[in-house]
C-alpha cells in the first residue's frame, strides 16, 4: 500500500483518538535503528518515571523484536498498533529528523520535541549554504509538487523547527545553534540527553562490543558524510600501507572505522584486519563506540563535540576541501585548536605515534572542555525532562 494511503488511515485515526496525557512517542535515524537522543531520553523515562506511556517507534521488524526481548515499548510505524500511539501521543521526540516517525499530524495539545544527533559545527539544517541547497535539493514542480503538497502534511505533519526548544551544550553554542534552528528559535544549554551514557559504565557494560580490545590502544575514524551521502565514500587511513599496519600490531594499536550512516550502502561489508577493523556496518551505537575508543579520528563531524566530554585525544583528519567543495562549516577549529589536524596520511602516523607514547599532552585541556560543555555530569536526561515539564506549567 502507497506510503500516503497508510497515512490517511493513521489520520483518520487521529481524528477519533484523543491524545492521552503523558504519552510519549519516540524515534530515530528515519525508523531504521534505535540509537541515540531519543533511545538513551526513553530509557532514562522508563527508569526514573514510570507514569508516564513511553513508546519507540520504527519501521524496522529487528528494531522491534530486539526491544520487545528487552521489554522495551516499541510499536512499528506502520501498524495499526503503532498509528494510535501516534495518534495519542501527547509528546513526539525525533533525533535525525521528523522523519523519524511518520503520520504524527498537527494536534491541539501535542508537543514536539528535537533532540538533534549533534550539535553545530559543519553548515546544515538551516545554515545549509542556499546555492548547495539549489543544486542538491532543487525545488519540486508540476504533478510532483502538488503530490508532495498533499502528501506532506499527511505523511511529515510537522517540522523540526517547530519543536518547543532546542538544547544547547555550552552558551559559545547558542548562536551556531541558532543558525541551525532558526534565530528566534528557543535555545536551552541542557547538555546532549545522548551523552548521559557516556557516564554510565554499568549501562556502557550491558551494550555490545568488540571482543578481545583489552590493553589495546583503540582509536575510532568517525568521518562525516560528503555530500549528504551522495558523494565519495572517506578512504581509510592506512589500508595499502603495511609498513603502519606492522607499526600499530607491534604497538598494540587497533584503528577502528565508523562511517557516516549516510555513506554505510558505500561501505564494504564490516570485517576485521587485525588492526583495521570496520564496522560501518554493525549496529553499534555511536556513543558506545566512542566510550570504548582512546582516541578519536574525524573530519568535519561534529561527533568530536560529544567526544570532547570524555577528555581524551582527537585528530582532525582533513583529507579534502569539505570547506568549499560540500557545505562547509560554521566556525574554523584551528583558531581555537581542540586537538591535531592533519592533511595527509604521514602527518595522522605521526600523530597517532604521539598519542601512543605521550597520551596525557595530547587530551583537552580543561579550558577547551568547558567551552564546549557546560555540564559535564550524566545528567542531560533529567535536565531535559525537567525543562518540558516545567514549560507546561
């Protein structure tokens, strides 16, 4: 069935369902995964306040039959099961986009809440450069258009910007967050809900891993997306050169390779050469893999953002011109350097040489941390829970 006519089901629902006070709904990375913002905020939910009806919704059947094994509440999207909890929800919390969870219409009474999978450094959302805009994204027309136009509302009743308020994790954030979101857009400096885990071993403990990394130098290679995913797949660092590969063996060094979701149909199948091991194609969270990396790698993400809490190493591996080829960043790291940057492979060696036998010149100083973070706690969650209740009052 056409994605639309479900939607026209979900909204015919919606219109004899009320919305039920405290229900929640959450969903992430377009209904594909459950991870992140909106994972680590729901556990948090069914922890610490169990009155409240937390639901995660997705399309994905393994999504769902691994958090029904956990006792998780989590509906499919396209289920008539999944349709009234949207059509009840009180609440709706979306990570990557609105996507996330399809048919939530515009309801009196309903809230909407982004929690974002990062925070701002690369030019996206709406600091997305126009001309980049045009060409990537060009404007619908004729029958196309008109579909959309009807379709939309049906299908993706809102848009992020339309959330309550936006958090923030440090006041140097707040104007970049702004261009992202909009400048009368309601920007709170809470901390990053996703960032909680970090801080808790006990849960970290309880996730999936890579076996057999203990007393193992582990850095992480995190690149971004090039062109939203339509352009080259990152190269990994290292793989036709042996004399390095031979370096990190003798030096119990494993580089690990994480790509951009966007690039994972790119990717080769994950798989494991001894110090090069990538797992772009494993389901681990994000925030599990940075809490097991010693060092992290990346280029113009901004999950160097949510690795800066953690006080360890990070390289800048700028092996391209994103800057004006793709689109762009907002502010330039090297003024304010909080690590290494690199422009070749010989250059990232000999950093990674450094952190292996200077580790402690080479993390964050304090000063950089707490301009980044102005929480460095755990306690995101409660923050953020405590904000929306508080704008109810």
């Amino acid at each position: 069935m056409p994605i639309t006519l479900y939607g026209i089901v979900a909204k015919i629902l919606s219109l004899f369902v009320p919305i039920k006070k405290n229900s929640w709904i959450f969903g992430a990375d377009y209904g594909r995964s459950y991870r992140e913002g909106s994972r680590f905020l729901l556990e948090y939910m069914l922890e610490k306040h169990s009155n409240f009806e937390c639901t995660f919704l997705t399309k994905s059947r393994t999504v769902k039959q691994t958090l029904d094994k956990k006792r998780i509440p989590c509906e499919m999207n396209f289920s008539i099961r999944g349709m009234i909890k949207i059509a009840q929800a009180e609440a709706v919390f979306t990570t990557q986009s609105t996507a996330d969870i399809l048919f939530v219409t515009k309801k009196r009474g309903r809230r909407y809440f982004f929690l974002s999978h990062g925070q701002p450094f690369k030019a996206v959302f709406l600091a997305t450069p126009k001309e980049y805009g045009k060409n990537r994204f060009p404007e619908q027309k004729g029958l196309k258009k008109i579909v959309n136009k009807i379709s939309k509302p049906i299908v993706r009743g809102y848009d992020y910007w339309e959330s309550e308020f936006f958090t923030s994790t440090s006041e140097y954030l707040v104007p970049y967050n702004k261009l992202y979101y909009g400048e009368s857009s309601n920007i709170k400096v809470l901390g990053m809900p996703r960032n909680d885990v970090l801080f808790d071993e006990k849960k970290i403990q309880q996730e999936q891993w890579i076996p057999n990394l203990e007393n193992k130098l582990v850095i992480t290679y995190m690149p971004t997306h090039r062109d939203y995913g339509f352009g080259d797949l990152s190269p990994i660092p290292f793989i036709h050169n042996e004399a390095v590969q031979e370096w990190m063996r003798n030096n119990d060094v494993v580089l690990i390779i994480k790509q951009h979701p966007n690039m994972e149909r790119k990717a080769l199948s994950s798989k494991n050469e001894d110090v090069l091991i990538d797992i772009t194609k494993m389901k681990f969270d994000p925030q599990v893999c940075l809490y097991h990396t010693d060092a992290l790698i990346t280029d113009y993400s901004s999950v160097w953002l949510d690795y800066l809490i953690l006080k360890r190493p990070i390289v800048f591996y700028y092996y391209d011109n994103y800057e004006e080829n793709d689109t762009g960043v907002l502010y330039d790291l090297r003024d304010d350097p909080p690590g290494s940057f690199c422009y070749s492979e010989e250059e990232l060696f000999e950093v990674i040489k450094r952190i292996r036998s200077d580790y402690k010149s080479m993390q964050p100083t304090e000063r950089m941390v707490s301009k980044y973070h102005k929480y460095v706690d755990g306690n995101s969650c409660e923050r953020y829970f405590n904000a929306i209740v508080n704008d109810n009052k």
